[in-house]
C-alpha cells in the first residue's frame, strides 16, 4: 500500500501541486487525468521522490520513506516518461539493459515472457537486430515498455505513454499493462481513452487532486 | 643549423598594417564587428608581448619550482576559462574540476620521463611550451564535455529517473550521459588525427622547423605531443565528469540544477 499524505511541491514562486492525498493499495489501476501544465509528470515523479516535497509525507507498506531508504523504496517502482530514451545499442541489447545493472544481475529476462510481449505488441523477432535509435518514436516507446515489463515490478508509474502510438498500438499496450491483477498501476494522461479499464479515475486541475470516478 | 631569422621590429608594424584589409572587408559587407576585431587584435598583441617578457625571464631563471608554479597558474586560469565558457558554477564545481586537471597534467608529465630526462622535461625551455600546448587542448575537450554532460542531463533528466528507476546505480543511470559527453568532446581530434599532415602542418612542427630543426625531429616531437594531448583531453574529460558528479545530487539523487551558473 502507497499512501501519500499531505504533498507539496513549489518551483519558484509556482505552487506546482498543493495537498495530495491519495492512496493506492496493491494491485489497483488508476488514472490521472490533467490538461498539459496540471502538474502531473510532477505527481508522477513526487511518488519516487524525484522532486523536492515542499510538504507532505509519502509512506510505503506503513513505512515513512525519506533519504535513508529511499533507494530500496524506489526498486518497487519502474516510471517511464512520455518520451522515449536516446540509446546507440540493438533493440535487443537495449531491452536487456536493466538485467546489466549490478541490482538486477540475480534475474535475466524469461524468454517466453519475452517473447510473448513482442509478438503482442505487433513486433517481429527481426526488430531485435536492429539498431533501436533508427526506429521511429512509436516503436521506441513499445519497446521501452517491454523492457520495462521484463522486470515485473509492483507499482508502474506511467507518463503519457501512448501519446506516441496509433489506436491498435494503445489498446495492445494497455492489455499487457492492465493484464496482471497484482500490479499497480498509475497513469497521468489527458487522453480519454480506455478509462473505463481502471479503478479509479482522479483529476488534477491547478495543482489540487480530485477524486472522478471509483 | 641556421637559427630563426630575426623579424625586424619596423617590418611587424607594417605586417600589422595588413590588418586594415579585412577592416575593409567588414564595413563592404556592413558587419558591425570593426569593434570587436580591434579590440580583439590590441588583446592578442598585448597578451603575446606580456608572455613573451615574462618568458624571457622564467626562462633565464629556469627554477624547477616556478615552472611548477607556472603550470599551476596555467591549470586555475584554465579551470576559470572552462566553467565561465560552459556555463557552469565557478564556487561549486571547482573543488572538483581542478584536482582532475592536476592529476591529469601530472599523468601526462610523468609520461613525458618515458622520453626525456627529469632535467629535460623539468627545464623551462621544455616544461613551459609542452604544457602549454597540452593545456590549450584541455580547455578546449573540456569546455565542450562538461557542457554537453550538464546541459544533456538537465535536458533528458527523466531518462536518468528512469534508469534508476529500473534498477540502475547512479553510475549506471549517468553512463549513457557520459559517454556522450566524451565523444563529444574527444570527436573533434580523432578528426584532427586522421587528417594531420595532409592539410595544415601542426603548430609544433611548424616551429620547430622554423627554428632550425629537421623534418624528422620535428615530426618524432609531433607524434609525441598529440599522443599526450590526446591522453590529457581523455582523462581530464572522464575525470572532471566523474568528480564533478560529486556535487551534483543530493541525498535523494535528485540532479541540482544549481551546478549551471545563475544569471
């Protein structure tokens, strides 16, 4: 259970997000809703404490996360940004990239698994061989999503990530992201598709949080 | 062999002269730089002649330890120069900047002792134009590397989260960013490798020619200098990156934007 308290963040003189409160047990899916400029990358990036809390508390499975373990906190999470990362490597050696960290080096990525996303997500094997900076922006953001996936953490903080793919592709990537029960999902967007397929529906408007739909 | 024909002072001025033509060409054209140039001209002519008495005397003195000094001066003057010209934070990131660049001038003076003796390499004649020519590349690898690390991390800040995110150490979250950062900066001279000779004869040859030497000790002088510059801009880059990191994040790795300079 994630549960944040209270949270605050000013840039400047701008008030960027004023009193959140919003708690996610595990394994439920929700939405943020927000216009461009709401706040919500910033939301999405508070929760793992990329952004300097004005106020607030966020507690983890009732622990208060602050600088001494935030970096365990963090590994319960994988945030993926609105734009796709620049990388020199193949597709494939790019999606393995997370099993080369020294934190991951106990797991490798399970084929099967593998392969089953990429088959979903309207690829064929040959993409592995290529070089992932040639692919379009659509392709790369798939991609990313898969090596994301491949790690099967509890909680996916998610910002715009379909913003660069065609219909077919958002609603194949949303089966596969939606798919495990046990997964928590938060998701900052201003598209209005596919809301029905969450739990909760809130809204961020001027920095202030709302609850829409439950 | 001969030694260098002297320039008669009277027949600089006139070569200065000379200047009046792309004077001309400015105001044809209309750019608004007359200026610019001018002052830019009296500067370069200054500086030179400034360096040239003061040469003059640290090599007459020719003490171990003022070279020392003097390649010291050369390494705060340089670190000046790089953080003002990439745009970064003189107070915060000097206490890191400054001991990579004396490690790395240190490396590469010690491995001139693979060529020359200590009293050689030590002696002003030797010591001075050597480092000074290795320092100028410094400052212009490092200009460039320190900016395209900062400005690129600030930029796709969110690639570094998400690296992080993935389970990546902060040194394997900010590897991508480095090695763009040094290729960046080391691009320009394997370019200026490839093409040496063919085009313009480098500096040190050119003078060294100019002052009686043979081609082939000029040319032995050439490959040994751009073998040390090339070390000094690989490890002066990748040092001043690294330490630099230092102070760069705080205790959630939260990237400080206050490492740029404040306007």
């Amino acid at each position: 259970m994630l549960e944040i308290k209270n949270l605050g963040v000013t840039k400047g003189e701008k008030k960027i997000l004023r009193g959140i409160d919003l708690t996610i047990p595990s394994g439920e899916k929700v939405v943020i809703l927000g216009e461009s400029g709401s706040g919500k990358s910033t939301l999405l990036k508070s929760i793992i404490l990329f952004e300097q809390l004005k106020y607030g508390t966020i507690k983890f499975r009732n622990r208060i996360i602050n600088e001494s373990n935030v970096n365990e906190y963090r590994k319960n999470f994988v945030y993926i940004s609105q734009k796709a990362p620049q990388s020199f490597y193949s597709v494939k050696e790019y999606i393995c990239l997370p099993f080369k960290f020294n934190h991951n080096r106990d797991l490798s990525p399970d084929q099967t698994i593998f392969e089953h996303y990429l088959d979903r997500m309207n690829f064929k094997f040959d993409i592995l061989a290529q070089n992932y900076n040639d692919l379009s922006g659509g392709e790369q953001q798939r991609i990313t999503i898969i090596q994301a996936l491949l790690l099967n953490k509890p909680y996916y903080l998610l910002d715009e990530i379909t913003s660069n793919l065609d219909k077919q592709n958002v609603s194949k990537v949303m089966d596969e992201i939606l798919f495990q029960d046990s997964r928590s999902i938060v998701y900052v967007t201003h598209n209005t598709d596919h809301l029905d397929r969450f739990d909760k529906i809130y809204r961020l408007q001027d920095g202030l949080l709302t609850l829409e739909v439950s | 062999m001969n030694s260098t024909y002297n320039i008669p002072i009277h027949s600089l001025v006139f070569f200065v002269l000379l200047f009046l033509i792309p004077i001309i060409i400015f105001k044809y054209l209309e750019i608004r730089k007359i200026k610019n140039l001018l002052i830019s001209a009296i500067r370069m002519i200054l500086q030179l002649s400034l360096v040239g008495f003061y040469l003059g005397y640290i090599f007459k003195l020719n003490n171990i330890f003022i070279n020392f000094a003097w390649i010291l001066v050369m390494i705060l003057v340089a670190n000046i120069s790089i953080l003002q010209q990439s745009g970064l934070s003189f107070r915060k990131l000097s206490r890191f900047t400054i001991p990579a660049y004396i490690l790395t001038i240190g490396i590469v003076i010690s491995s001139f002792l693979i060529i020359f003796t200590p009293k050689t390499i030590f002696s002003a004649r030797y010591l001075i134009p050597l480092g000074g020519m290795v320092m100028g590349n410094l400052l212009r690898s490092n200009i460039v590397g320190l900016n395209r690390f900062f400005s690129e991390l600030k930029k796709r800040e969110n690639e570094y989260i998400q690296y992080i995110s993935l389970g990546a150490s902060r040194r394997e979250a900010l590897r991508p960013f480095i090695r763009e950062a040094y290729q960046a900066a080391i691009a320009p001279q394997i370019g200026g490798l490839a093409t040496m000779g063919l085009v313009a004869l480098p500096g040190m040859m050119t003078g060294q020619i100019l002052g009686g030497s043979s081609p082939l000790l000029a040319i032995k002088y050439q490959i040994m200098i751009m073998i040390a510059i090339f070390l000094t801009t690989s490890l002066s880059v990748l040092l001043a990156i690294t330490l630099s990191q230092g102070s760069s994040f705080d205790e959630y790795g939260r990237f400080k934007k206050d490492v740029f300079k404040s306007h």
